[in-house]
C-alpha cells in the first residue's frame, strides 16, 4: 500500500499486473502487505485498474508477514472443521485393551526417537541389538496413525485436502489436527503408543 497526499494504490508484487492499482475504500495503512479483488480491470476509457483490500497481514515482522501470504496465496488451509476437531479429541477412546493386546509389545526395548529436537512431531524411532552370530537386529516402529485416521472419516478427509503437514520458518500448518500429530501420533518418552 502506498500513501500519497489523498491518492493510495496498491504497488503488486506480480509483475504480469499493473504497476499502480488504485484502491477503493478506506483503512488501507501505507506500507502493509496486503490481498486485494479486483473491482476494475483497465480497458478503453478507463487507465487504472481499482481493487479493494480484502484482507491485510500482520506488521509483526518480516518472517511472519511473508509466511502468511505464501499461506494465503497457496490457499493452504490453516484451521480445522468443528467434526474432524472432535473426532480428533475422541481418539483416545479407541486405544482399548483389546486393541493393545493384540499388538506385539515393543515397550522393553530402549527405542530412539530419530526427528530432530525441534520438531513437532516424532513419528519415528530406532532401536538396535546385538544377536547372535555378530548380527544386529534393527527395530523400526513408525506411529500408526492408521489406527486413528479411518477412512470416510472427518480426519481422513481433512487428511486427504492437505496431503502432507507443510513446514514453513514460524509455523508448521499440520496434516493432522495437533491432537494426534503432535500428541497420539508422536512417540513420546515412557507413553504408551501404537506403531
């Protein structure tokens, strides 16, 4: 947004469009990124385009200012449905002790969670043993989100829009509601967890 005397236009980032957009309304602030509809496309008789603001990105910082139009402009989702939220709290429901006992039980093994410290979630551990004959035998336990993401489902749908949990330098806009990507579905330290 750019602010001169009573004249304000949008300056675009797109190089394809018009180098000054002006804007129709009020409240745009000089130097905010923003997102804004075109109202008017230039043609005969008319020089300029015109948009209105729809929509302006926080000024609290560089970093989290672009994340958020890459957000916007990639359409990412961003929040969850009410039904796949409450599927999600529902989850736990469905570790019974039937379930548990009919997996094979890895908990005596000392098993290394392999995702950096820094990330959200930790879906994937090690564990390794001497065995006989100089051998070693490698255990690899992934979390088994498929025991809770059940086709049909809320969860599954929201899964499939997704397609994968996008990681960007301030935030990481999940898969999964947190409930189990960064709870259930993460292998923690002394909890119990299917993979």
């Amino acid at each position: 947004i750019h602010h001169a005397g009573k004249a304000q236009w949008i300056t675009p980032r797109d190089e394809r469009l018009p180098d000054r957009i002006r804007i129709e309304g009020e409240g745009a602030v000089h130097g905010r990124l923003v997102a804004a509809r075109f109202e008017r496309w230039p043609g005969r008789g008319q020089q300029t385009a015109v948009a209105q603001v729809i929509r302006s990105f926080a000024d609290n910082g560089q970093a989290a200012r672009e994340t958020e139009s890459v957000v916007y402009d990639l359409g990412l989702p961003v929040e969850f449905l009410p039904e796949c939220l409450t599927e999600a709290a529902d989850a736990l429901d469905s570790l019974t002790d039937e379930e548990i006992a009919r997996r094979t039980d890895l908990r005596s093994r000392h098993l290394v969670t392999i995702d950096p410290q820094s990330a959200r979630d930790f879906d994937d551990a090690v564990h390794a043993e001497a065995i006989a004959g100089g051998r070693w035998r490698v255990t690899i336990a992934v979390a088994d989100v498929a025991h809770y993401v059940r086709p049909g489902t809320a969860i599954d749908d929201a899964a499939r829009e997704r397609g994968v949990s996008v990681y960007l330098p301030d935030r990481v806009l999940p898969m999964l509601p947190d409930r189990l990507s960064g709870d259930l579905c993460s292998l923690r330290p002394n909890i119990d967890r299917p993979a």
